[in-house]
C-alpha cells in the first residue's frame, strides 16, 4: 500500500503582492504569484492591513477557479507567519487566540499578518485545519542575547525565520545529517538581510532585518542611534518619511538611487566607482555578520549557507565564497521558496513527524 498523499493550500501575503500554491505532499502542482497595481493598493493605504482580506481572497478564488484547480480533497492550508508574540519555531495551528492577535496588531502592522486569516478563511471552507509555519516572530535566543542595551526595547523580535530554516533542514538532507546535528550559518541575503547562527535544531542568533545587521538594496540596516535620533528631530521628516529612510529608501538605494542589484553590478561593470564602493560595503557588512555568528557558535561551522533573491548574483555569492571560506564551507541556496517551506511543515504534521504546537503555550 502507498504513501497516503495530502492537498495544501499555501498562502504567502506579501506587501504588493500575494503568493499561494497547490501542493501534493511536496510537489508543487502550481504555483500563482498575483502582483498588485498600485490603484489596486490605493484604497488601502493608511487602512489596518486586515482590510484587504476579501480583497486578496477574492484574488485567489478567482485564479483557481480560472486556472481549473479545485478545493475539494484538501487535507490542509498552510498560512505565513505574521508579527505575533516571540515564539518558538515550529508549525502552529490557527485559533481564535492567534487571530484576535493579530487583528489587534500590537506587534505592528505586516502584509504577513494576512497568512493565517486568509489560510483560517479556506480552511473553514473546506471543513480542514490551518497552520502557520516558523512565523517572522519566532525566537529561540537565550536570554542573554534578547537585551539589546536599553531596557525599554527587545533587540532581534523578527527575522526570515521560514526561509532560513528550510535552507537549513535542506542542506541537512542534501548532507544526509540532521538539522539538529549541525552547527549553520545562514545569511538570508534579499530585500531585508538577517544572518543567523543555528545550533540544535534552533535558531539561538539572528539579526533583525528591519533593524540590526548589514544594510541591504532597500533596508538600512545597524546605523548610529544617537545621529539618527537627531535626524529624526530634526524637522526634516514626518515620521512617515524617516520610516522611509530606514525601511524602502535606505541601503543600496540610499546611495545610488536603486534597489536593482542587477543595474548596480551593470554600473560597476562600466567604471562607476560609488556603485562598486557601496556594493564592496555591503559585502563588507553581511561578511563581518557572518563572522560574528561563527564566535556565535564558538568558532565550530560545519556550513555556511548563502539564500535569498542576492544569492543569484555571481558577483556577490563569489566576494563572500572568498570571504567566508575560511569559517567552513559555504553553500548557495538562491531565491526564498517559502511556500515549498510552508507545505513541507505542514506536511510533516500530517505525517506524524512532528506535533503541531498550540498558540499561548
């Protein structure tokens, strides 16, 4: 008798866009990314981003229905892990709890927050459980690595936590160890930057990558506190605005104007001398993370692992391959597949390979 085969509906909210697919077990059947026109955002902004629900649900029934893929015979949906309260990683089931918190948002707003509301919405519709898996608010940093220097905030709340486990367990199975028996490094290198230390099974280390770390194409990652406090005092900006500076025009774009790794490389390759130095500073930052992770670990990497949508540039997986090497071997994982992560945790609850947690636990 064969492997008993499970249907799951993945859903991945993003900002301007929502990705979601249909998966036997985990193979992908098809897979949608709907991007969203900027009218089509309009009626949204300065709205709680729960108000684009019906909108994005909508969205999803109308592709399936288009591209002929049916509901019927889910076992299960899968949801991305919004802001919530610090959590261990794992998969959790969708309640009540977690979706009161996050209407209530009082770890902020994020188009992530969307990903149990719609994955509970389908769920319900289909008489089937849904799960969010290794939310953005995961945390399994000792106690130690939590004070960030003032006693008023919490370093390192979030990070690409889905992504970097699932390249993780991935270079585990390609090595044929456990994830629990290695001792990683793993530098989500995209929009946002988070460099990670991984030490039992558990991401003990991890840069925020809205606010800690190396500056990326758009994020601007660790910069002077008290100069910023001035700028953002200065009259200058609304507080919209510095919101900006940090997060959409900070990084590579503060400096030449792009957040196209594509287009910078280009301008390297023609002689432009402030593209070659900010693209040398950026490699220069996510290396000395990366070596701050392996005093992490004690100085004992068996890896080092390269992911994210930068991981396809030649030129930047070779200047860390060079930087790196000396730490442990490094490896290239490039893009963020995260709706093959959510199916796959998933997957492995349905299977019985691991006990789906409860929210509050």
């Amino acid at each position: 008798m064969g492997a008993a085969e499970f249907k799951i509906l993945a859903i991945d909210p993003g900002s301007i866009s929502t990705k979601f697919g249909i998966f036997t077990n985990a193979r992908a059947e098809k897979l949608w990314t709907l991007r969203h026109k900027d009218d089509e955002m309009a009626v949204f902004r300065g709205h709680p981003i729960l108000e684009q629900e019906a909108f994005r649900h909508a969205l999803i029934e109308r592709e399936l229905k288009r591209d002929g893929f049916s509901l019927e015979g889910l076992s299960a949906v899968a949801g991305r892990g919004g802001r919530l309260r610090p959590l261990l990683s794992g998969v959790y089931r969708v309640s009540d709890a977690m979706l009161e918190e996050l209407r209530q948002a009082p770890n902020g707003e994020h188009a992530s927050n969307l990903g149990a509301i719609l994955a509970y919405s389908f769920a319900q519709a289909n008489g089937v459980e849904a799960f969010i898996v290794d939310p953005i608010s995961a945390n399994e940093k000792p106690a130690k690595a939590r004070l960030s220097g003032m006693a008023l905030l919490e370093r390192g709340r979030f990070c690409h936590v889905l992504n970097s486990k699932a390249i993780a367990r991935r270079y585990a199975r390609e090595q044929k160890r456990s994830y629990a028996g290695l001792r990683l490094i793993v530098a989500h290198l995209g929009g946002g930057i988070c460099i990670s230390a991984h030490e039992g099974g558990r991401m003990i280390e991890a840069t925020d990558a809205m606010e800690e770390g190396p500056f990326s194409t758009e994020r601007c990652g660790a910069v002077p506190a008290h100069e910023l406090v001035e700028l953002c005092f200065s009259g200058r900006y609304t507080k919209l605005q510095a919101e900006r500076l940090v997060n959409g025009e900070g990084g590579m774009y503060s400096y030449l104007g792009t957040t196209d790794l594509i287009k910078v490389e280009r301008r390297i390759a023609a002689g432009d001398a402030k593209a070659a130095l900010a693209f040398e500073a950026m490699t220069y930052q996510i290396m000395k993370e990366v070596g701050a992770m392996a005093a992490v670990l004690g100085g004992r990497v068996d890896a080092v692992l390269l992911t994210g949508g930068m991981a396809h540039s030649d030129k930047l997986v070779a200047n860390l391959s060079d930087s790196l090497s000396w730490i442990a071997p490094v490896a290239v994982f490039p893009g963020e597949d995260e709706l093959q992560a959510l199916a796959e945790g998933v997957l492995r609850v349905l299977r019985g390979e691991e006990a789906a947690r409860e929210f509050g636990e």
